[in-house]
C-alpha cells in the first residue's frame, strides 16, 4: 500500500500538469483568428456614432433636476432683480469692456511692457461681441435654426452644406461643429459680418481646424465654391427678404444646378414674397429652373419665446427622401 506522502506527489504533479495545460489553452486561444471578431455588441472600430442634434425630454429633465439639486430660484422678472443676484462680481457692461480694451489696449496681467503676446490680435469690438445684437433676435436662435434644418434633412457629418448670408455664423457656428472637415460653405456680402466670423467666432470657438468655406459676394455668383459640390442643404435665414426679387429668382436658378439629386433640399425663411407676388406665375417658373414647393415648416425655440416659418424646395420630379 502506499504511503500517503507518495499519493502527495503525485497529486501535486497532476495539479502542476493540469494548470500548466489551461495557460497553454488560453494563450493559443488568445492568438486565434476568432479574437479578432466583432464582439456581440456590433460594435465597429473607427465607427462614429451620429451626434445628437436636438434636446431630448430627459435631456430637459435632467436640467431641470440640477436646478432643484442646486436650490436655485426662478430668474427675476425685472432687469434690476437680476443684477442684485450679483455677489462678488465686478459688473461690466459691454461699453465698459469696450472702454478698458481701447484704453489699456487689452487685459495684461503681466509686470511692465512685455510687448504684445497675442497670436491673432482681435479687435475690441469683436472681443465684447457687440456683433451678438445685430440681429433681431437673441444669438441662442441660431441654435434654434440649425436643429430644425438639421433634423429636417436628417443630416450627415458627411452632408455638404452652403449658408447664403451666412452673417457672423449665428448658424453656422453650429453646422461647423457637427460637420466634416470642409464641409460647410458660407456666402455673405457683408464685410463686418465676415471680419466677425473670421476674426472671433472661428478661434474663439475652437473651429479653425474644421476649415469652412467662406466668401464674399452680393451677386449670387457661387462659383468660388467650385463645379463639381452637390449640395444637400441650402439654407437662406432672412436673406431674401432684403433682395430684389430678380436677382432671388437668379440666385435659385443658380443654386438648384447645384442641388443633390433626391437628398438635396432648399430652405428659405420668413416669407417667400419673391414667389406669392407673381401669384400663379411661380410653378411656372420654379418649374423652368428645375424646382418645385415642398410645403412650410415652423420651428419653436428651446430658450425663449419665439418660432420661425420655412418654406422648403427640392429639385423637380424628386420623391420625398425621408
């Protein structure tokens, strides 16, 4: 019989045997073509998910969670409640700002004159963004606009999209950011518009590397945004109001050749007087230059009360693409 320091060793040995068997297993296991499968999830490397465009209802929940979490009250009603609230802060207004910019030429928190450290100097009045109230309603609207038009044509990162008066990029500073690359062309004749969206809106929002297309022009001459771009968005926010009804009928003649086949749609804002002046007229011409009227949308703003008209145009003979 044999002992039981005998039936030790070998038990030991099995045990050895047996794990040194399971790391082999799992080390040629992990160097099988099967590891490199997609795991169950569907989950694809170098994939990018679509970027949410508009609030969801938990979305406002949760805002609206954080608020009672932090005891805040209701916003005063009256412009002087308000600036009570302020406790610790210095209260500049923007003619103040502007004053200390121009008089100091800039903030410096440095000892003495050590020049200039500015890479792109901006001038004061971008700086305190008095270019924010050249429009007739508050700069959050354009939020607003790009997730109608966004949702309305399902947009893509990959979409082409052209702004006509694109103004200080309102809009566009939102298209810019959900866009590829390259991907959002503006057109506007307004120069301080421009020194705005080039000199501030762009560095200060961190958008230089997503090298929109921006040019100038009051022609509605499009060519500088090359032949060969098909657009799937073009949008004109209070734009046409402001032009002589020809040269509107010029610019969508123009710009229906440029318009993506099925996809591509037109959106145009407030009222479209160019068309409802010539009453019965308009098929027919919007039949000329390949268009024809998809029907009015309105959209409601998230921040304030207030909510804007489209009126949509695709290319002739298109079915509807949503």
């Amino acid at each position: 019989m044999a002992s039981p320091q005998g039936c030790g060793v070998k038990v030991s040995v099995l045990l050895v045997a047996s794990a040194s068997a399971a790391l082999l297993f799992l080390l040629l296991h992990s160097l099988s073509p099967s590891s490199t499968c997609p795991s169950s999830s569907g989950a694809t490397v170098g994939y990018r998910w679509p970027e949410q465009i508009a609030a969801t209802a938990d979305d406002l929940s949760w805002l609206r969670s954080q608020i009672r979490l932090n005891s805040l009250p209701e916003p005063p009603n009256t412009h002087s409640a308000w600036h009570s609230l302020r406790k610790g802060i210095n209260p500049r207004t923007r003619a103040s700002q502007l004053e200390d910019l121009v008089s100091f030429k800039g903030i410096s928190h440095y000892d003495g004159d050590l020049g200039d450290h500015t890479s792109l100097p901006c001038p004061a009045e971008l700086l305190v963004e008095e270019h924010h109230s050249n429009y007739g309603e508050p700069w959050a609207g354009g939020r607003d606009v790009f997730e109608f038009l966004a949702s309305a044509i399902a947009l893509k990162s990959s979409d082409l999209v052209l702004e006509v008066g694109c103004g200080t990029l309102r809009v566009g500073l939102h298209f810019i950011r959900y866009l590829d690359s390259g991907h959002f062309h503006c057109f506007e004749r307004d120069e301080l518009s421009l020194l705005a969206a080039l000199r501030y809106e762009l560095p200060s929002q961190g958008l230089l590397n997503k090298r929109p297309l921006i040019r100038k022009g009051d022609d509605m001459n499009f060519s500088g945004f090359g032949k060969d771009n098909s657009f799937d968005l073009i949008y004109a926010s209070a734009v046409f109001l402001h032009i002589p009804d020809q040269l509107v009928w010029v610019g969508l003649e123009r710009l229906a050749l440029k318009l993506k086949p099925e996809k591509g749609r037109i959106f145009v804002s407030h009222n479209i007087k160019f068309c409802s002046r010539i009453k019965e007229e308009c098929s027919k011409r919007l039949e000329k230059i390949g268009l024809e009227y998809s029907g009015n949308h309105t959209h409601d703003s998230l921040l304030f009360n207030h909510y804007e008209l489209w009126y949509e145009f695709r290319r002739r003979g298109n079915k509807s693409y949503l």
